[in-house]
C-alpha cells in the first residue's frame, strides 16, 4: 500500500471554500502550478511564506509516492503596476530606475531569487517557464478566444469581454466576487475608454515604441496581459485540466480569476480541480508589501539590519516561524515570535543531530504502551500533513519526539523492537529535512569570534609598544593567511575586516 492511500490527503479547496478528499485526475501523477515571482526587484519575507507554503506542499505529495510535476513561472513581461491590467509596466520601471535594459533587470532578480531560494531550502520546480518564452503560446490563446467570441480588438489591444462571457459561464465563482457591485466600483477609476466594460481586462496590450520589451502580433506590437501567461504555460506543462494550483490569498482576483476565464474562453474547460491560497504575511495586522514599505528583505534578516529587527535571524529559524502557522492562517511578523521560532528550531534540530547518531539500546521485554505511543507520534506526522498540510501541528508532534529523542540519548534504553525504533528515527528525520525542509545550521558563533580578534589586537597593540615587532608582525600575518586583514589607524587603533 502507497503512502498516500494509507494517509489520503485532503485539501481546502478555495473553489468551494470546503475541505475535500484529494483525488488526482491520474493517480500517482500530479500536476501542480504555482504563481511565481514577477523578477522586478528582490522578494521579500511575505512572498516568501508563499514560496514555502508551496514548497511544503510539493516536497509532501512527493515523499507520500505521489509523482508530481511542479510548474512554477517567472513573469518577466507583462505585469503593470495595476493588477487590473493598467500602469506602469513593473520591469520597464525598474529598468529605468537603475539604468538597465529590462532583460538585465529579468536576469538580476531571477538569479537573486534562486540564490533566496537556496537559503531557504525551497526546493527548485520540476518546470519553471517565462513569460517571455512563452509569447507564441499566447499569442496562439488570445487567437482562440477571440475565435470563440469572448474577447474584441481595439486599437492594437485585446480585451476579455467579461459580459459576453457571463452569457454562457460563470465568472466571480473562485472569490465570491459580485460583478455588478465590481462594475459599479471600478467605474468612476476607469480611464481606460477602449473596453466595452470596465470589467475587462485586457488578453494583450499594445504599447508604444519606446517600449523596450514587446513583440509583434497579429493585432500589432505589444505585451501580454499578466493574467495569460498562466494560462499558457499551465495548459502547455500540465493539460487543459490539472490537480492544484497554487498561489497567495491576494491572487484570487482578478489574477486567478481571470485565469480560469480565459481558459474556459478558449477550451471550454475550468483548468482548476484544487485552488489553494495562503494566506498572508503581516506586520502589525496589515499585509506586508513593498508599497506599504513595511517590507523586508531576506539579506536584512540574516545581518538584522532592518530597523524593525532587534537582531539578525538565521534562515532555518525564519522557515520554521512561517511553518508554525498553518498556511491558511494569517501570520503576523514580530520579533518575539522570531525569537521564539529561533528557540523551537534549535531544539527540532538538536534532536535531529542526536538522533542521526543514536543506535538502538534494547531495554528488556517489549513495552507495548511505548510501541502504541511511538506509533501514534509516527502516524502523527502524516495524519497532519494529509489534513490540509497542517505544518503546525506536524511540529507539534516533532516536538514531542524530540523530548523521545532526547531522553534515549541520555542513556534511557528503549524498551521496544529495533524496527520500531528505526521508523521512529526515519520519520524524525524524513519530516523535518525532507518534508518540511528544515536543515541543519552550523552555529556561527560571531560574538565569540570578534571576541577573540579584540583579544589578538590587544596583545599585538601591546607587542609594538614593547617594540618586539617580530611578533606584532606575526599576528598581523597569521590572521591574514585566515582572511583576517587588520587595519591600523593614524591615532594607533586597529579595526579589522573578514575577507
Ligand atoms: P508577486 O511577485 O508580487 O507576483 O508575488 C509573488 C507571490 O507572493 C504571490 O503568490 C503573492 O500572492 C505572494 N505575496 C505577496 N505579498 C505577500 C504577503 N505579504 N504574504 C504572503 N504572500 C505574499
Ligand atoms: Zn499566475
């Protein structure tokens, strides 16, 4: 029996709002898309609890047998300031903010995201494509709905023509949204003259000549709309209809939305069968972003250098802070709960290096009281990553294995089967490494090593004044074959620099 139908997983499907039996389309594959980054600038911590968010759930289906592929896009085009469509375009902007050409600003922060990514331990997708590789399939799906009947041309841009659509489908389903209160709301913002409806947006934009990043098409040059390059590169690696996709709460609409109405304008067919959103990472109740300016960057997490930090934090601790709560629930950034986050990941990862050295030490007879708790704590694990992937109350029951683990090591023998204790081992360490990606951290212990560089100097201070420079020397040049560089200043102080 596979994993998965021993633990079936169910899911809280955001298109019923319900919590559902998770049934793949072909068992064991599973296809799963989620939103990437639109690489215009650095991510920060709250995209980053939806890159975990998904993370986890990528890494859990695998480990249960199940065979996924993991679609995870780049936007390198087409994302305007305005998720309605309109604006600024975000990489064009930035392209001109730090005088570069918009694929060097696509080039930068794509690199810099994998880097993050990495630190992280968000394990990379099975396919993750562009925008920008994907305009002839876009192009070919605005060709299809126009063919169909639910979009229109003018002046070089298409538009989705949300009202013709609504003859015949349902839109506003995935977030609850009533179109004619949206109309009525959008109305007076709306400048955009050229669509039927304010409601629509627009499939593909023309734009101007001094627009660096476009592409001809049959209605002229232009971009895509962000919304179709999902629906694209989604159709294209995982069919008309696939398993899950994924994304954060603040995508339901109209990016998501959007989605599945144009994939059902062109094929017919809702391309959805498990929406999931987490939700969101916030400072002081409100959604961290970076227009709020209440954002912070990865980097300034680990030096502490944001002002809002009270001092660096380590990535593991910062990935067990996000998995602490359950992805649906919000997540409210403070440094107490870093801190706290800090403690309980040290202790899941003593326990984690104890336990890869512990060997077994049979205690007399079999306990079976202790066989059935180890097996509660075991089937634990599972039973709460297949409810909903409850990461938090998956590292409740680490918890108390580690307290297992740690009265074993101290010399308690363990008075069941050599099997039993084996899969209690594996689990431990198959839960926290390779479902929930935590890993060990080498302590690096900065205070002790300035510590002892503030030592060094002294006493190579105190050698010049005594003139026996031979040694003053010595310690200038031994701690510079290590990477120490030691700088001596006019008055006689000395600082020092690690390469
Ligand atoms: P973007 O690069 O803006 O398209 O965002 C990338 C992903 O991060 C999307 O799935 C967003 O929903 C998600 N996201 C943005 N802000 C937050 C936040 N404060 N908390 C959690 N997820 C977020
Ligand atoms: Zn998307």
């Amino acid at each position: 029996m596979k994993l998965y139908e021993q633990f079936p997983v169910s899911i809280t499907n955001s298109l019923s709002g319900k919590k559902e039996p998770f049934v793949p389309l072909n068992s064991p594959f599973v296809g799963m898309y989620s939103c990437g980054p639109t690489v215009y600038n650095e991510v920060h911590l709250g995209n980053l609890r939806t890159f975990t968010a998904f993370d986890v759930v990528y890494r859990y289906l695998s480990y249960i047998g199940y065979v996924v592929r993991y679609v995870r896009n780049i936007t390198d085009a087409g994302h305007l300031t305005n998720d309605a469509g309109e604006g600024v375009d975000r990489i064009e902007e930035s392209a001109k903010l730090e005088q570069l050409e918009p694929m060097e600003i696509v080039q930068k922060y794509t690199t810099s995201f994998h880097e993050i990514c990495r630190i992280f331990n968000i394990l990379p997708p099975s396919i993750e494509p562009t925008a920008t590789g994907h305009i002839i399939e876009q192009i070919e799906m605005v060709k299809k709905i126009m063919a169909n009947g639910y979009a229109y041309e003018v002046n070089g841009s298409v538009y989705f023509d949300v009202r013709r659509f609504m003859e015949k489908y349902k839109y506003g389903e995935l977030s609850g949204r009533n179109i004619d209160e949206l109309q009525e709301g959008t109305r007076e913002l709306d400048r955009q003259d050229e669509k039927k409806n304010s409601i629509d947006f627009a499939i593909w934009k023309a734009v101007s000549p001094n627009h660096i990043q476009r592409w001809p098409s049959p209605w002229g040059e232009g971009i895509p709309g962000w919304h179709l390059e999902c629906s694209a590169m989604g159709t294209k690696y995982l069919g008309k209809q696939f398993d899950i996709h994924g994304g954060g709460m603040d995508l339901k609409f109209p990016h998501h939305e959007c989605e599945i109405a144009q994939n059902v304008g062109a094929f017919g067919t809702s391309p959805v069968r498990y929406w999931m959103h987490s939700n969101m990472l916030t400072v002081n109740g409100e959604k961290m972003s970076k227009s709020k300016g209440n954002s912070f960057l990865p980097r300034e997490l680990f030096t502490g250098s944001h002002p809002l930090l009270n001092k660096a934090y380590s990535p593991m601790s910062v990935r067990f802070f996000m998995l602490q709560s359950h992805y649906s629930s919000t997540l409210d950034f403070s440094n107490e709960a870093l801190s706290a986050a800090e403690k309980g990941y040290k202790k899941l990862s003593n326990a984690l290096t104890t336990v890869k050295k512990l060997k077994f030490q049979p205690l007399g007879a079999e306990d079976h009281d202790l066989r059935s708790e180890l097996n509660r704590l075991i089937d634990g694990c599972y039973l709460n990553m297949s409810d909903d992937f409850n990461t938090a109350k998956t590292l409740a029951i680490l918890f108390e294995m580690a307290s297992r683990i740690n009265d074993w090591n101290s010399g308690k023998g363990t008075a069941v089967s050599e099997a039993t204790f084996n899969r209690f081992k594996q689990t431990y360490i198959d839960f926290l490494e390779q479902v929930l990606g935590l890993r060990e951290e080498e302590e690096h212990n900065q205070e002790m090593v300035d510590g002892i560089i503030q030592v060094l100097i002294e006493l190579r201070k105190k050698a010049r004044t005594d003139k026996n420079y031979a040694l003053s020397d010595k310690i200038r040049d031994d701690l510079k074959a290590m990477g120490v560089q030691l700088m001596d200043g006019k008055d006689g102080s000395m600082s020092y620099s690690i390469e």
